[in-house]
C-alpha cells in the first residue's frame, strides 16, 4: 500500500477505510497475507479503532473462506480490545465453514477468485453466494450467542422463516399475533454487533420507505429495536418479484408499461420527499398475488437534502446491469432523481426484450458499458414493440442525466400519455443524433466506412485534377475493389459481433483481415515506398479503441510482419520500390513498435486503474459481503454479470 493511499486527505473516513479495506482483501486474494497491525500502523490515530475492527472481520472471513482453520486464541492475544468483533466475526466464518464441508472435499482449495461465480445476486437475493455472511441456525444460538431469530420474538411478532438475505439485513416472515396478521420483518445484518454506520444507513432505509404512501410501495407500520438489534415491521408480500416473473419471458409491451407506470409513480412519490433509491432492478420490485408491483429495499437510498452522506465520491454503489453512467462512475453527488429514472429505464427495457440493456463477462466490462454504450433499441429484439414506448425507454437510458425525465413522476406521466393513445412528451432522436448512436454503436464500421469514403473521395478528386485515364493503368479498378472489399468485409465482421460467445475470435479476424487487406493493396502499387504505408500506424493506433491489449499486440506484430512482406516484394520484383533510404525502413519500425507498446501499455494501466475502482467488486465475496453488514460498502458487490 502507498503512503498516498493511507493519508488522511479526504473529508469522510468511512471512505478511506473502506479503500484500505479492499486493498487489503486484494492482497488475500493474490496469495499474500497483509499485516493487520502494519495496516493499521499507517494510519492516523483517529482511524486505527475503525480500521481494527475491519479488517479483522475481513480477514477471518477470508481465512475461513479459504478453508483455513484459524487460531482464535491468537486473534484474542493480539487484539485484547477487540474481543467482541472477534466473537462475531467467529460466529460468520463457522456458518460458512460449515455450509462448505458438505458440498466438496476440495473446498479449502477454492477461492472466490477462481469460482465461476456467475453473480446475479440483484435478481434474487435467495441466492446468494455461500461466500456471503450467514448467521448460524437456531440449534447453535444458545452456545455460540447467534443472530438467527428463526422461532424467538420480537414482542406481539414471531418470526417463523427467513425470505431473503441481502448486504445490509435479513427479511423474515413473521406473525403478528396481536392482530393476527402476517408481516414481514427486516433486521440489520449483524445484529446488535452491527457498526455504527451500518446502523445509521439501516435506520435511514427505514425512514426513506416509511415515508412512502402509495399503494405501489410496502406499508412500514413499526421501527424499533430488541437488544441493541434494529429492525423494522412491514407488510408481508404474498407473490414473487419481476426478476423471477421475466424468467418466464418478456412481458407484452402494454403490461410492461402498465407496471412501470405504477412503479414510476412509486418512486416519484419517493422523489417528493426528497428520497433517491438508488437501486431499482427487477429483484426489487415485487409482484402480489392481484399482479400489483411493489418498491422494496431502500437499502441504498440517498436524501437529496442531506449533506452528511454515508456515501462519498468513489464508491460504486448498486447494480451494474442498471446503475447510471454517473452512479457507475462512483459519483455519489450527482445521484438525483434523474439516476433512478434511468434505472427505471433499465427495468422497463428487460421487461420488454427479456434482457438487460447491456450482457457483460466482468465488473469493468459492465462499468465500461454503461459509462460508454448506448443501448441498443428495444425494437432490434423485438420489432413489435409501439415506437413510442421505445422512445420513451431511450429517453430514460441517455448517459446524459439532463436529457432524461427529470424524475419518476415526469416519466410516469408520459408512459399514462401513451397508455391513454395521447401525445408523449419524449421526441425520438434527430436523424444526425440516430446516425451518430449508430455510429456508437458501431465504431468499427462506422470508422472504416468513413475511411473508405474519404479514401475514394480523395481517389476520384485525384483523377479528376491529373486527367489520369483509368482503364489504361486499372488504378481505378484496384481502388474500387479494394474500397468495396474492405467495406463489406467491415459488414460482415460487425454481423458476426452479435453471436456472443464468439466476440474475441471476430476482433481478431478483423483486425487480421485490415492488415491483410492494406498490404494486398500496397502490393498493388508503390509497396513500401508509397505513402499508405501510413495506414498501418492507424491500424495500430486504432486497435487500442478496442480496449484489448492482445489485439493490439496482434496489429502490431501483423503490420511488422506486412511491412517485411512489402520488403522482401519489392527486393526480388521491383527494386525500385524499395525506400531511397534505409533510414526509412527503420524509422518505419521504431515507430510502429512504439506506437504498438505505448498503446498497450497505456491499456494495462487504464485496465488495471478499473479494476482498483472497482474494489474487486467480483471476486471479494467473502470480505465485501461482510463489511456490507458494517455499512462501509453496503452493496458494492450486487452485480449483474452474465456469463
């Protein structure tokens, strides 16, 4: 760790521990084994208490996840002071050596980070990684002094079941047997060990959904406290949540808009208070048994007019699949109720096309997409869908938090306009603004499709001015071809993009084919000498765009390999197309290697600064879903990742 990192030069510690504190797990997960005392002795005084207590529930979860069995004699020696965090972090890492010895022999063998964890924790939180913290049963509480309520009381309520487990609480079905109801109850993960920022975001999920008095939202009806343990008392939903009902298949395009509406409305009565969710997806958002949607889980919620935030700049909070640009850039400020609109614009699109807008195969992929992408629009999957709720789901997806709905209750507004078969607000793109989504969308293409034109603008408008006759030297002929040639192929590689599973082989064909094809072109004419010899910079260069250090690699040893090609060509056809001078060649050379390792370089460090922002985001299951229950991170690590 630098010293930089461990200064104390920003405004909220909660944020400055939880830097440590990934950085620390990283170090698990790469095999090292990071002193705690070392950690904490880097930092200033008014830290180390915090800091302590951190890190060493991450690395006794850490330790138990890699099946290791530590010694908690030792742990009570070093950390006189700490014998309470000791017991509870104790508690959390026997549940989960115990739900690891059943499964495989070789669990001690396994680690996060080599798991295929294919993370869908945001579309069901009832299954949840067996990394996460769990509490132990019911028949250990008496000795081990657990969390688990499962049976016990909370004065007139009797929990009988847990229903969901997510990274700031546990939900349980309960009776209410002084009204004989059923209800639902939440309690802060950790219970009355929980830190006192996971009790303050806790108590602030609570107000924000008390708050609430819609019908698409759950009743509140008690916040209380039993032993130093927070919960809350609400309404107890009978039905399943959208991300279990799209299992079965997009909705039909007015049903869609139907239950977003209700939903928008929800979450603009939210906005009226002054209440950002923060963290709308499918999985949170419930359906009854009468096919009413249900807002659950402010969790993540944010008041827009409360200046002491738990959550500062550089944290990365909620779900990738449907987090803003700006949530997903970590900039916690500018999370308004624009944020949600686009996270409603998310939901509405899988609902219509059975899929998120943007598929992913890690963290950064899916920050990348959502920072730089637009969206494909929802009639390339479904053509049925009425234009007017494609564009009113557009509007909702632009990276520019100015050109959406304002806020819940605007776009709920729209979608009732179209509902009704009235006039909606949202205006499709301009035609120069859909050519450049296009384009976005494509740059490959579009690039070598602007190319190509240039090249043979500039082709025609040299025949023109010299008077050359083209059927005399078939120039014309050789540059049409090559022109066409290089265009369709460009079509053809972009059509194959859409399979999937074989992307990274298309890139490479790709890239392969320009270099192929510029060489055959130069072949044709002035071979090394000529002038185009230039386009294998730009080939390189232009590798970098697709933020794969291998490709690049790849364009520069086949430009090296084309150049020789040209070489050794013209030595044995046409000496006189050799370079007049062999400082050319090698000038040739020294640049288009240069060109070719400061670009990859540059990408290893943007790759490797991502994925530091993200705080190991995919691999740290054990320590990240612990420190959640803390409060520092809360739910960094609900990510939709599709494999």
């Amino acid at each position: 760790m630098s010293d930089s990192e461990l200064s104390p030069h920003e405004d909220d510690a909660a944020a400055l521990v939880d830097r440590i504190c990934d950085e620390f797990e990283s170090q698990w997960q790469t095999g090292q084994r990071p002193d705690i005392e070392a950690c904490v002795a880097s930092v200033v005084e008014a830290l180390r208490e915090r800091l302590t207590s951190e890190l060493l529930r991450s690395e006794i979860l850490l330790r138990a996840t890699l099946g290791e069995l530590p010694t908690r004699q030792d742990y009570e020696r070093r950390f006189p002071d700490r014998l309470d965090v000791i017991e509870e972090a104790w508690i959390s890492a026997a549940r989960i050596q115990k739900k690891a010895a059943p499964n495989s022999k070789s669990y001690k063998n396994e680690t996060p980070a080599n798991t295929d964890l294919t993370i869908a924790w945001s579309d069901s939180s009832r299954h949840e990684s067996s990394a996460a913290i769990d509490i132990e049963s019911a028949g250990e509480a008496a000795s081990r002094e657990s969390n688990s309520w499962i049976g016990k009381r909370l004065g007139v309520y009797r929990l009988v079941a847990e229903i969901a487990r997510g990274g700031m609480g546990v939900v349980y079905k309960a009776v209410d047997e002084r009204l004989h109801r059923t209800v639902a109850i939440k309690m802060i993960l950790g219970g009355q060990f929980a830190s006192p920022e996971a009790v303050r975001r806790f108590q602030l999920e609570a107000r924000a959904a008390a708050a609430l008095d819609h019908s698409g939202s759950v009743p509140i009806h008690e916040v209380n406290a039993h032993e130093n343990a927070y919960y809350y008392v609400m309404s107890y939903v009978d039905g399943m949540s959208l991300a279990d009902r799209l299992k079965a298949g997009p909705l039909p395009p007015l049903e869609a808009a139907e239950l977003i509406l209700t939903v928008a409305e929800a979450v603009g009565c939210a906005h009226q208070h002054q209440i950002v969710h923060r963290d709308l997806k499918p999985g949170n958002i419930l359906i009854d048994s009468e096919g009413n949607p249900r807002v659950t889980d402010f969790g993540l919620a944010k008041r827009c007019d409360d200046l002491d935030q738990l959550t500062m700049d550089g944290q990365v909070l909620g779900t990738p699949g449907y987090m803003a640009p700006e949530q997903a850039a970590g900039k916690s400020s500018d999370c308004t109720p624009a944020t949600d609109v686009y996270a409603l614009g998310a939901v509405l699109y899988e609902s219509l096309c059975g899929r998120p807008p943007f598929d992913a195969v890690s963290y950064a992929e899916a920050i990348e997409l959502v920072q730089e992408e637009p969206a494909p629009p929802p009639r390339q999957h479904r053509p049925e869908i009425p234009r007017d709720l494609e564009t009113i789901c557009l509007k909702c997806l632009n990276k520019s938090p100015y050109q959406r709905y304002p806020n819940a209750s605007e776009l709920a507004d729209d979608l009732r306009r179209f509902l009704h078969g009235e006039r909606i607000l949202a205006r499709p793109l301009a035609l120069w603004d859909r050519v450049g989504q296009w384009a976005r969308q494509r740059p490959a293409l579009a690039t070598t499709w602007v190319a190509m034109s240039c090249f043979y603008l500039y082709h025609l408008m040299r025949l023109y001015l010299t008077r050359e006759v083209a059927a005399g030297s078939g120039e014309s002929m050789t540059v049409t071809t090559t022109v066409l040639g290089w265009s369709l192929a460009a079509w053809g590689y972009q059509r194959l993009l859409g399979v999937n599973r074989w992307n990274r082989q298309v890139l490479y064909a790709w890239a392969a084919t320009d270099v192929l094809i510029l060489t055959l072109f130069l072949l044709r004419f002035d071979g090394p000498s000529s002038s185009y010899v230039m386009g294998y910079f730009v080939l390189t260069a232009g590798a970098a765009l697709r933020f794969r250090v291998r490709l690049v690699w790849l364009v520069t040893g086949l430009s090296v390999v084309g150049y020789f090609v040209l070489l050794f060509d013209a030595l044995l056809r046409r000496p006189d197309k050799l370079p007049e001078h062999h400082t050319s060649i090698a000038m040739f050379l020294v640049g288009i290697l240069t060109i070719g390792i400061v670009q990859g370089l540059l990408l290893v460090r943007v790759r490797r600064q991502i994925r530091e922002q993200a705080g190991g985001s995919g691999s740290n299951l054990a320590g990240s879903h612990h420190r959640s229950s803390s409060g520092v991170s809360a739910s960094r690590k609900r990510v939709w990742l599709k494999r």
